[in-house]
C-alpha cells in the first residue's frame, strides 16, 4: 500500500508563487506515475500535472507556463511549483499515485490541501 500526504497550499494574492508538496510511504517502487489534480467549489476534479516512470510529463492547459511538477530521484516526493497564480486557480489540490504492481493497478490519493488565490 501507498500512503499519500500534501503539504504547503495556503492564501496567497494574485500573481504570487505557491508550492504543495507530496510525500509518499509505503510501496513507492510501485508507483507508476504521479501528479497533481485540483477540484474547485462545484466543480470536477480535473488533472494539474503529472509525470510517469516512462519520461513523459503532461500539463492542463491552464498550468502550461506557469505551473512545474518536480520530484526526487527516490520517486518518493513530488512537488508543484506554481506562478503568477490566478483567482481561478482556487482549489482543493491533491496530490495522486498510480499504482502498478504485478498483480494489480489502483490510483491513490492525498487527503487534499486547500489553495485559495484573492483577487
């Protein structure tokens, strides 16, 4: 099993910088892939940024510039570094793992940390 856990978020003023940070225990060899979602009030919860083990790292359109996913060599800390942040970009993050072993797959998630950005 993984266990996930966000740190950081907060509020900020607009065009100011945040990090949220993620810290993975347990079986972290199997994570496959790791990122960021975000749900905002009454809205579904949409895909930030992530990274997997193949190289390949994709951005919502609306974090492209702006927003950069880094993680450690141990593939257990990821963090999402985000710039000149927008009202809109208010949200619960949380911070997701996909699960790969031989004998299954699962997604895991943080417990979510809040980001508020005022106008």
């Amino acid at each position: 099993q993984v266990q996930l856990v966000e740190s950081g978020g907060g509020l900020v003023q607009a065009g100011e910088s945040l990090n949220v940070s993620c810290t993975a225990s347990g079986s972290v060899t199997s994570i496959y892939a790791m990122g960021w979602y975000r749900q905002a009030p009454g809205k579904e919860r949409e895909l930030v940024a992530e990274t997997d083990r193949d190289g390949r790292t994709n951005y919502a359109l609306s974090a492209e510039g702006r927003f950069t996913i880094s993680r450690d060599n141990a593939w257990d800390m990821w963090s999402l570094r985000m710039l000149s942040l927008k009202p809109e970009n208010t949200a619960v993050y949380y911070c997701h793992a996909r699960i790969i072993t031989v004998v299954t797959s699962y997604d895991c998630w943080g417990q979510g940390t809040q980001v508020t950005v005022s106008s």
